[in-house]
C-alpha cells in the first residue's frame, strides 16, 4: 500500500506541475465602430462587452441589449438556446435593430463583475436593456422568449428606430 500511494502522489503532484493555475490576461479588444448586422448567418450576432460601445450606441439613440454569460453557465446555455436564439428574437432585434452586445463571463472579468454588481447581481446569467438615458430594464433570472420580446418591445417604444443617430453624428456629438 505504501508503495501505491508514493505513486499516487508522486502522478497528483507531476500533474499539477503541467496545469497553468495563473489568470488568462485580459485582451482589449478594440469594438468595432461599423454598423454590423444584429443578425448574421441566421444567428444573432453579439457584439463582445464594451463600455466604449454601449456609450457610442447611447449617443445614437440607440439601446443595447446585454447578455450576461459564460461557457461553464448551464442556465445561461438553457437559456440561449430555449429563449433567446429563437425565431421571434431574431426578428424583433432586425426591427428595432437594438444592439445585442454579450459580456462574458468565463473567466470573471473585473469591469462585467462592476456592471453586473451596479445592476444589484452577483452572478449570472442576467439580461438586461440599456437605455440611452442611463436607465434599463432588467429581466429576471428565470426568463421566457414572451419576456424578452416584451422587453425589446418596450425599448424600441421609448427609443424607436427612427430616432437612431449615424455613427457619424454620434462620434460629433459630445
């Protein structure tokens, strides 16, 4: 028996030798100021988390719709595929062509943590409207498609199509 656990221990501690423990850097990644379709080979196409970006959208007139998410999230997954990737929100997002904008949460980064806890969460998953005026509108934790609509349905009556600004005019705006 001796012998089995010196081997056992001497595989656990070889192994922990080949695992990288430290914390993935966080990339800036730069957004991307083109107007870009909220609909792209027939999925919804986020936008990555980027305080620069929902301000500039906000300068437009134009809201943003957060997914708070990440990889290890079971309930955020159920949640993609049953109620957010569908038909009707696909279709509501070209209407109102609101920005869908997904800020990952695999790794835990600190500036989503800010954003989650100044909507009063400490976890995920969370969907939430930002509106141009600093206000928004924050969806349960246990959601439904009806409830999403809902939501996209009230931003676009507050903050209509129409009324968005050119990226140009948002840029000149100050």
């Amino acid at each position: 028996i001796g012998i089995r656990a010196a081997v056992i221990v001497a595989l656990v501690l070889s192994g922990t030798q080949m695992i990288d423990f430290t914390k993935p850097e966080k990339v800036e990644s730069k957004p991307t100021l083109a107007s870009q379709p909220v609909i792209k080979d027939g999925k919804i196409n986020w936008a990555d988390f980027s305080p620069f970006r929902v301000g500039l959208e906000h300068k437009r007139q134009r809201p943003v719709f957060m997914d708070y998410t990440a990889d290890w999230c079971l309930n955020c997954k159920t949640n993609e595929k049953a109620f957010i990737e569908t038909e009707a929100v696909r279709k509501a997002l070209v209407e109102t062509d609101i920005l869908p904008m997904v800020a990952d949460w695999t790794n835990e980064d600190e500036d989503i943590t800010k954003w989650l806890e100044k909507l009063g969460r400490t976890g995920i998953p969370a969907y939430v409207v930002y509106y141009p005026n600093g206000e928004y509108d924050l969806l349960p934790e246990v959601i439904t498609e009806k409830m999403i609509l809902d939501m996209l349905d009230r931003a676009n009556t507050k903050y209509p199509l129409a009324n968005y600004r050119s990226m140009e005019e948002a840029c000149a705006a100050n």
